[in-house]
C-alpha cells in the first residue's frame, strides 16, 4: 500500500483483560484496571504515529449483563480514569467524544464525561473517542428513528434517502470512518462494534491481550496495514 492513503482512524476492540488477570491469578478488576492504563500510552503511541483519531470499544450494550459488581467497578473505574486524565488529554491537545447511549450511565459517570468533553473541546489536534454503552445495531436504530422522525415532520422527504443520510444522523456525524480495526485477546469478530463505519476498513487480530498491546504491538499493525491493497471494490 502507499503511504498517501494515510492512517487517520484506529478503531480498537480492547480485549481480553479478564483473561490477562486470571492467568495472573489475579481478581478481574485488576485486568480492566490493566487495560485502563494502557489507554493513555496507546494515545501517545497514535499522537507519534500521527494517528488523529482513536476509537475504543471500552463497554457495549451487552456488557450490562455481567455482574453488578463488575459493572459497578467499570462506571468507578471510567470516573477514576476521567479525574486523572482530564488535565493530561487537554495538554496533549486530545478532545474526548463519546460515542453510544451515552444518557443511560449514571449520573456521576456522565457528568464527568460532560465535563472532560467540554474542557477538551477547544486547541485539539487529536480525537478520542470512547464507545460506552455503545451497539452498532442500537447506533443504526437510532439513526433510522431519527430519520423517520423528521420525514413524519415533513423534513426529510423519503425518496431522498442516501447513505449519507443515514450517515449524517448516527451517533458522530462528521467522523471519518475508521481505517483500521484492530482486536486484541485472540477473538476474531466484530461484536456488534460500528456496523456502519467498517464497511471498508482493514481488521487486525492479534493474540495479545488488551493489558499487554503496546506500541511494538502497534506497530505490527500498522505495519500490516501498509502491506495491504485497500481496492473499496475497484481494481488495483
């Protein structure tokens, strides 16, 4: 691949933290303690690359169905990680964005998340965006809903309908769809994760657990990445 077809988008599935803390002997809370460390070096690592933005798969419609222990640990875990952090995005020019039903944490978690979205809005030139609560099928959903909405309002008129539309009403208008998507633990599937935005993206699996995906690790993947001939259907 030539290198004008930049990278400008990672997509990651950040998995196998529960895995990592058992082979450890280690209770589970330590692995997404783990795993949350390792977000602000993986940033680092794009800002080198010169990645400008970074998603994260970081908790998913489905994940409400672990234990309320664990899920209570997670949203302590997410306000902890914003606390710290909040200062650090904003000197190192990085806005956050969430992606995902975003309403349906808890209060404290969303003020927070209010809070580090709006301190970090301004003199950016990188972009993390975390996935919470967050379903490809739910975010499409939405997107129709809205669209159905506004032609019973008269403003859309349905023969009109385009991808951009559909595009234009999910969760980040405006994004540009990830390039790469990479997912760590050995796992070899989507999850429900950007349904819309990886029709055309390159997927990376590796072995590595979440804890342990560092920049040589990253770097493998982007190395892979150039190696390929992206042809979005056309011939080479």
């Amino acid at each position: 691949m030539d290198k004008t077809d930049s990278l400008k988008h990672i997509a990651i599935i950040m998995d196998g933290n529960g895995r990592w803390a058992k082979e450890r002997d280690l209770p589970r809370s330590e692995g997404h303690s783990a795993g949350a460390r390792r977000v602000i070096d993986i940033m680092e690592s794009m800002r080198k690359h010169g990645i400008s933005y970074v998603t994260l798969y970081a908790f998913s419609t489905e994940n409400w169905k672990r234990s309320q222990e664990e899920v209570s640990f997670l949203m302590d875990l997410l306000a902890q990680f914003l606390d710290e952090n909040q200062q650090k995005l904003k000197e190192n020019k990085i806005r956050l964005l969430v992606t995902g039903r975003m309403e349906e944490l808890p209060e404290f978690c969303v003020e927070r998340l209010n809070k580090v979205i709006q301190s970090t809005s301004e003199d950016y030139q990188y972009t993390l965006i975390l996935a919470l609560n967050y379903g490809g099928r739910q975010e499409i959903t939405d997107a129709v809903r809205k669209i159905g909405n506004k032609i019973k309002a008269g403003e859309i008129d349905p023969d009109s309908i385009s991808e951009q539309t559909v595009a234009d009403h999910l969760y980040l208008p405006g994004i540009p769809d990830p390039d790469l998507m990479i997912r760590t633990s050995g796992e070899e599937r989507i999850s429900n994760f950007l349904l819309w935005q990886l029709s055309y993206a390159e997927f990376y699996f590796t072995d590595i657990y979440w804890p342990d995906f560092d920049d040589a690790e990253l770097d493998k993947a982007i190395n892979t990445y150039y190696k390929r001939n992206r042809r979005f259907g056309g011939r080479p």
